[in-house]
C-alpha cells in the first residue's frame, strides 16, 4: 500500500446524506474479477444525470469529496472502495461513516476523516463559492484546508499509523503466527469444522 | 463488574491483545465464503504464495449470481458464469468445500450456515457480506467484512478488530397476532436510524425476542446492519440449542453436553452494563412498511407517507423529498393505497421454511391480484425441498406466483431477477436503496405476511385486510 501523508486535490461537495454503498457502485457492477477498472461504475446511476456534481466541468478531476452523513451505509462490498480509488478519490470526509465501508477504505489505502456535520457544511460552501478549488488534506495534523479555511478531522491512531507508513494488514498479523497456533491448539472439539467432508446421508 | 454478551464472546476469541492503540487479534471459528467478494481475494493469496490456513473452518456456495430458473443449463450471462466458475476453481484449488448449484446444500450463505449446524452459540462468524449479521441469533458475534479482510481471514484464520460498543435493545411483552420479526426489527431501524446502530453491537433482548423461534431471531440479527452495527446478537436459550442439536455439523455425545454446558454461559452478567440502551413494547407494534430509499424511512401499516412541509429542519426535509420523488409518491398518502407490481418472498431475511408457511397459509385458496407478478425464491436448496415436501409449491402455484430455485434473487438483483424502471415492489428483502432491485426500481419492504396479503389485493395490505377464504 502506498504510503499516505498529504495530499492536495480537487474537492467535491457531495450534498447527500445515506450515500450507500448500491449508489456508490451498483451490484451489476460487481460481477467482475479483477481489482481495479471500476472508475465507470463509480456513482454509476447518479452519472447520469448531467448535472450531478461529477459531471460537473470542475469537479470532474476531483480527489476529495466532501459528503454528508452516514456515508458508505449497507452493502460491505469492497468495490464501493475501488471504485472511489480507480476513479481518483483518495480522501472522503463526511460527519460519520458506516462502519464496514470505513474499514475496507483504511484497507486499501483511502482517506476517511470525520468532519463535524457545521465544517462539512463550511467546507461545502467553500468548495461552491470557488469550483474546482483544491483542498489540502494533512493526515500527520489531521487537517483539511480550503483556502482560508482549516477543519479538523478524526481519525482511527491505528488506521493513520498503518496509512502512514503503508503498511498491509496481513504481514502485521503474521508476525503473531505463533500466537494464533497456540490458540487453534487450545479449540475445544466440539467446534464444527466443514472438513472433511460429511458422508453423504 | 460483569460482562455483556458479546464481550464474553470476544474476550473468549483473542490470539493477542493489542498493545498501546494496536486492535485485538481474533480468531475466526467460522468463514463463509461467496462468489461475488472473494475471488480477488484468493488472487491476493496466490499473488504472495499464501495457502489458505484453516480449509476445514471455511465454506462456500453461490448465491448472488446464480439464476433462479434453469439451473441445469450454463449460465447465460457470461460475466456471472465466469465469477460462478472463478469460485469453482478456486475453491478447488485452495481445498475449500463448495456447495454448487444442483447440490442440496447450495443457497444464500446465510440460509446455509445455520441449516447445516455449522453455526452455532458463542463462535466468531465472518463472510464478506454485510447480511452476516443473521448468524449473532446463536449467540454468536457475526459480523461481514470485505475483500481485504476475506484475505486476511483466508491467510491467517484471524482479523485485527477494535473493539465495539454495546448496545441493549429490549423488546418487552408480547407481539400481536400479525406482527412479525420483520416488523419488530424495522421498527427498530425506525426507531434508531440507519446510522444508529454505528460503532456497536446490539443485544435483542426481552421477552417479545425469547419467544421468537431461531427463523424470527435471524431476520431480527440480519437487518442490525441496516441500523448501522457492526453485528446483532441473541442469547442462546433452550430454542438455540434445539434448533441446533441434530445438524450435520451439530456437537454429539461428550461434545453436546460440554458444548451446552458452556453456551448455557453466554448471557449478559446481570451487573454488566450497556453503552446505551433502547426499550420497545411489544403490543405497541404491528405490520411495519417502508416508503423510502433507506430502511430507516418506514412506518406502521396503517400510517401514511410522511409529507415534508411539516418537517421543520432543512437536511430531513430534502432527504425525504429527495426519497419521495424516487419512490414516486406524495406526501400524505395512506401506505394501504400504494398499488404494488411485483411481490418477492425470499432473502436471507425471509427466505427460510417458516417464512414461506407462513405466506402460504395467507394465499391458499386465493388468486393473486391480475396486475402483479409474484416471485417466491426459497433461501436454500433443502428450504425448496422441505416447502416442496409440505406442499407448498402448489399452494403458490397454484395461487399465480412463480417457484423459484435458490439464490439472492432480487434482493439485489445481480441475476436476471429484476425491477424495471419505475416497477414498485414489496419485498421481504433486506434494502431500499434506489436502484437495489434493478435499475429505477422502487422497493417497499415488508413482513412475508404483509408480502402475500399484497399479492392477494394488489396494493400494500395485512392478512387483516382480507376477505375469508370462501
């Protein structure tokens, strides 16, 4: 994963709340095998609309999209997160995030800051005043700025240290291998198990 | 100080307590796996050379893709057939059991599970679906994840997780005749709103939820993910351990009795306590339906629309305008007035025998309404086979309905199952979200009983409403 310590790009105001995850990416869009090439399918209803924000001149080169509550809500689909990164995105603030969508963005590399529903609203009317403006994301102060303006956000000490540094989940955990054998030998039998395969009855 | 439910489940599952703002590492005893979330991750595993640790704690099917009619033929749509045969290879490459379309025990993951005995009290169960949820009514702390994290559940059998908050939702005294599972656990979406659950893990308790048989149970754990939490849980009882004993995968002999000596451990210590708490009273609920574009925006049965001018705050006002020119509706209108064209019964919410007994003995003997199509799509295989055992088959045939085999179906509709543009549906499905059943579909869900009273008049209605079977 790469590393993650600032970045500055075009803000997009997403005036929505309950932006979940079926809006994010449809399911046909979910048949697909690969990791990434999911830019189209990003919004992928709502692009077609001329004037939704995205469609938007300015806003077409966006990597900061600024949402209202509850985004990322439903579906645990990972996609939602590819689809956001391969379309350019690389930080998302909203006043809160479900839970899951949260998780699998620290996971791949994209931003999720928790902003106070009144500095979304001030972020908002800065980014429509001046279309196409650039926000400046500081994960090391956990800092956004729009011009003049400077929001804080929050963020997991965990997710920003990993993100940081870029670190990916599975080698961190394999350094506890032997940890998790001595857990699995401590099991007790009456656990199921789905192998060996049951004989047919 | 005592601990909850679901703290006693966790602490029993950690390889490694995090150190300093480092997350716990649990173990997972049960990973269920899909056609849809896991075949980058099993690219991830070959890509670094990683063998899947625990195949023997792992369990596929195919259900999101897969058609619900001619099943024996190849799979039409090319994209669907090449995720389905992505799943086939590598499961057998990695040594992972998969049940196949054909195979008895194929069907939505969720329906699998727990009709195996594969699910069972106090385990960890995780699947890259957000519907995992369902199987915290064992007791069990069940939770989805996605792709990155199925990898990480395949190589390692653990996930890294912090931990959640704990959140008491009590449903006191009893249910009318009518109400339903669904209807108590939309109320509760209602009640606490979609982002209400964020950050916890609930606990139903109460005596309206001790006599929900293990089937009612499911659909309440199910939709926790529609409140926002991370996972829902019940307390294993004497109904857990009964619906349990006598699976496949179910504990015998020696094991039994140590299995149910422990699970009978597995309840909120009186003096622990909870991060908040929501009280319901069960004779105050009844047949609850959605209007909206999200779970949260539903209603009584016998409530209307809500009209938006007589909501003060802006941010609510706009959201549902916005919802109500989706869903086409006006503000105002009595939801029993809301013409229906199609009605689904299945999903891993209200895709189980009990949920199709119970739509069968309100449309038996009945014709369904002329202007609408009525799909029934069993949750599993073995549920087609049980309701095609009892009959059940030719009581909606014979109503007018089509019978389905298993599968998501139009819950999500990734298979040729689908809402055309403007189409209204009820559906005992799980999510309203614009688009969920096909692309400008309008989704309003609803109770299995609620679903069959609509086939029978043709606009949103309870078994109430109907005229005796002459």
């Amino acid at each position: 994963m790469e590393k993650f310590s600032v970045h500055r790009g075009v803000g997009v105001p997403l005036r929505r709340t309950d932006v979940d995850t079926d809006q994010i990416i449809p399911a046909v869009y979910l048949k697909r095998v690969t990791r990434t090439g999911f830019e189209d399918a990003l919004f992928a209803a709502w692009r077609g609309d001329p004037n939704f924000v995205l469609n938007l001149e300015p806003y077409r080169d966006g990597s900061v999209l600024v949402a209202g509550n509850d985004f990322g809500t439903g579906s645990s689909r990972e996609h939602a997160v590819w689809a956001l990164r391969d379309y350019g995105f690389r930080v998302v603030l909203a006043p809160r995030f479900a839970d899951i969508f949260r998780g699998n963005s620290g996971k791949q590399g994209l931003l999720t800051g928790v902003v106070s529903q009144s500095d979304v609203e001030l972020l908002w009317k800065a980014l429509e005043a001046h279309p196409g403006t650039e926000v400046t994301v500081d994960l090391g102060t956990r800092t956004a700025t729009v011009q003049d303006l400077t929001v804080p956000f929050e963020v997991d000490d965990y997710v920003r240290w990993r993100l940081m540094e870029g670190l990916d989940d599975i080698s961190l955990t394999l350094r506890h291998a032997d940890a998790i054998t001595d857990f699995e030998a401590r099991r007790p039998s009456f656990k199921p198990a789905t192998l060996p395969a049951r004989t047919a009855s | 100080m005592g601990r909850t439910l679901a703290e006693k489940v966790w602490d029993d599952h950690v390889v490694r307590r995090g150190e300093g703002n480092e997350p716990d590492l649990l173990h997972i005893d049960l990973h269920l796996v899909h056609e849809v979330t896991s075949p980058q991750a099993f690219d991830g595993l070959r890509l670094a050379g990683r063998p899947v640790r625990r195949p023997d704690l792992t369990i596929a099917t195919e259900d999101h893709n897969t058609p619900t009619v001619g099943i024996d033929l190849p799979i039409a749509d090319r994209t669907s057939r090449v995720q389905i045969e992505t799943l086939r290879s590598n499961c057998a490459e990695f040594g992972v059991r998969l049940h196949s379309l054909g195979d008895a025990d194929q069907g939505i993951v969720h329906v699998v599970g727990p009709q195996l005995g594969l699910t069972q009290p106090g385990m960890t169960v995780v699947c890259g679906d957000s519907h995992t949820s369902t199987h915290g009514a064992f007791g069990s702390l069940a939770m989805g994840i996605g792709t990155s994290e199925v990898e990480h559940v395949l190589a390692t059998q653990t996930l890294p997780l912090k931990p959640f908050k704990t959140m008491a939702i009590t449903v006191n005294g009893r249910l009318k005749p009518g109400t339903t599972a669904k209807d108590v656990i939309l109320a509760v979406i209602a009640e606490i709103g979609t982002g209400g659950g964020q950050g916890y893990v609930l606990e139903y308790r109460g005596e309206a939820i001790r006599a929900l048989s293990m089937e009612g149970r499911m659909t309440i754990c199910n939709m926790s993910i529609e409140a926002g939490a991370r996972a829902g849980m019940i307390a294993p009882d004497e109904t857990t351990f009964a619906y349990v004993q006598g699976r496949p995968h179910a504990p015998t002999g020696a094991d039994w009795d140590a299995a149910v000596a422990y699970w009978s451990t597995l309840r909120t210590d009186d003096d622990a306590e909870f991060d908040a708490e929501v009280v319901l009273q069960g004779e105050d609920l009844e047949p609850f339906v959605t209007w909206g574009t999200n779970p949260g925006q539903g209603v009584p049965l016998s409530g209307s629309v809500p009209d938006p001018a007589a909501v003060g705050e802006d941010g609510a006002r706009q959201s549902i305008e916005r919802a109500l020119e989706y869903m086409g509706l006006a503000g105002g209108t009595p939801m029993r007035d809301i013409g229906i064209d199609t009605v689904f019964i299945g999903s891993c919410t209200n895709g189980r025998i009990e949920d199709l007994r119970a739509a069968a003995e309100v449309v038996k003997g009945r014709q369904k309404a002329d202007s609408l199509r009525v799909l029934v799509v069993p949750g599993s295989a073995r549920v087609r086979l049980q309701a095609e055992a009892e009959g059940l088959d030719r009581v909606f045939l014979d109503f007018g309905a089509e019978w389905r085999h298993a599968g998501c179906s139009m819950c999500l509709g990734m298979n040729p199952d689908q809402l055309a543009v403007g189409e209204r549906s009820a559906s005992t499905s799980n999510r309203n979200f614009e688009g969920r059943q096909g692309k400008g579909g309008r989704t309003h869900l609803v109770s299995p009983l609620v679903a069959a009273a609509t086939a029978v008049r043709g606009t949103l209605s309870s078994p109430a409403d109907l005229e005796p079977v002459a």
